[in-house]
C-alpha cells in the first residue's frame, strides 16, 4: 500500500512537472533584427503566391495605414490603390513632377469607395540608380466628410 502511494506521488510529480515544463514556459519567439536599412525588405514580386498587384489600401480611419507609408516596389511591378469602405473618394498626385511608372504621366489618378485606382507598372529606373523616393500625395475624402492627406513614398528598386 505504502509503495503504491509513493509511486502514485512520483507519477504526479512527475506528470505536474511535465505540464509546468511543456505549458508553463515561454518560448522565445524568433525576431527578426531591428535593422534601418533595406536589408529585410522585398517588393511584393519576389514574394511567393504574388498575384500580379501591389495594392496599396486607403482606409477612413488612417488614409494609408503607417507601416504602407513607404512601399518598396521592383521594376516592372504593377500597383493601385484600393479606397476601402468609408473613403468616399481618393487621388493619388505625385509630386515635383515625378513620376515611377511607365504609362504617360497623370496629374492624378482617382478611385471612389471600394474600387481601385489604374493599375501601373513600375518602370526602370533611371541611370544607374538602384533605388529612388518618389513621393505622392494622397488626398482621400470619407463619406463622413473627413479629410485626409498624406504625403507618402513610393520607393522602386532595381530588380
């Protein structure tokens, strides 16, 4: 009897053990490291599963959500911008006469609440550059009446 309850004892010893090892630990996580350059950023064509578009989302809250305020893209990407729900019209203007994509130059490319912009494609770059800002204004109106205007970046890099 007296053995039977030690080893009653010990098998639940050994199984709380167990639990507090396998559920009551944290696990690190694996992290990338913080880096201020280009060394973890990939434009969405070199991504698996790519689906042709690089979509740029418009919401009524954000206008572009923070972590799209720079967009890295390669060359010959196509990309638009998508005015969610709630944004009743956005135009997409690009500044100091700039522009990154291979379709003529447009003073302003336009979208209301669910539809997208014209997709474009992004075209080389010039001379023997192997990235450039190209900064755009947005200028998104919501059904609401609120205004928002950001001024992001569009960044191509050489494929």
């Amino acid at each position: 009897m007296r053995s039977m309850m030690r080893h009653s004892k010990w098998v639940l010893t050994t199984g709380l053990l167990g639990m507090v090892l396998l559920f009551g630990c944290e696990r690190p996580k694996p992290q990338t490291p913080a880096s201020n350059n280009l060394r973890y950023v990939k434009c969405n064509k070199r991504l698996p599963n790519f689906s042709g578009i690089t979509e740029i989302l418009v919401n009524a809250k954000d206008g572009i959500a923070y972590d799209d305020e720079i967009i890295v893209v390669c060359t010959g990407e196509k990309v638009h911008w998508k005015a969610d729900p709630g944004v009743k019209t956005l135009e997409i203007s690009f500044l100091n006469g700039e522009w990154p994509f291979k379709e003529p130059f447009e003073p302003a490319l336009s979208g209301t609440s669910q539809t997208y912009t014209p997709d474009r494609e992004v075209k080389d770059l010039p001379g023997k550059l192997r990235g450039k800002a190209y900064k755009y204004k947005l200028h998104a109106v919501t059904d609401t009446g609120t205004i928002i205007d950001q001024d992001p970046v569009i960044w191509p890099e050489d494929d």
